[in-house]
C-alpha cells in the first residue's frame, strides 16, 4: 500500500484537486487519510462512480398522472 498526496491522485486519475480533497473529507475514499493538513490515499485506489445507473430517476419531472 503505497500512498500518494490527493493532488496526485487527481492529476493521475484527471479529476479537479478540490473535487478529490472534499471526496477524503466526506468519506468518499477506503484508504483516505490525514496526515497534518494533507489528505493521503493509496494509489492503488479507484476512483469510486456514483452515478444512478438503474433507471430510478429517469423522467422524474414527468407527472405519473399524465394522459399521453
């Protein structure tokens, strides 16, 4: 388990800086952890996917009353 600073993690996997130091603030990471001011993580890591892929959204400003 080697680690690497959270600017390096998202230079390596092209994510914005912020975006993966708030993911490590919010549990967003397994391996996530502090050390001082700066957020470590494994670099073995992947990066997690929490987009909606099973449809539940879909349409969801459709009323469900609607007549076609």
């Amino acid at each position: 388990m080697a680690l690497i600073s959270a600017a390096e993690y998202a230079d390596k996997h092209g994510k914005a800086r912020r975006t993966v130091s708030q993911m490590c603030k919010n549990g967003g990471f397994e391996t996530a952890m502090k050390i001082g001011r700066n957020w470590a993580i494994d670099e073995d890591e992947p990066y997690p996917d929490r987009r909606v892929k099973s449809g539940e959204f879909k349409n969801w400003r459709k009323p469900k009353n609607s007549a076609p």
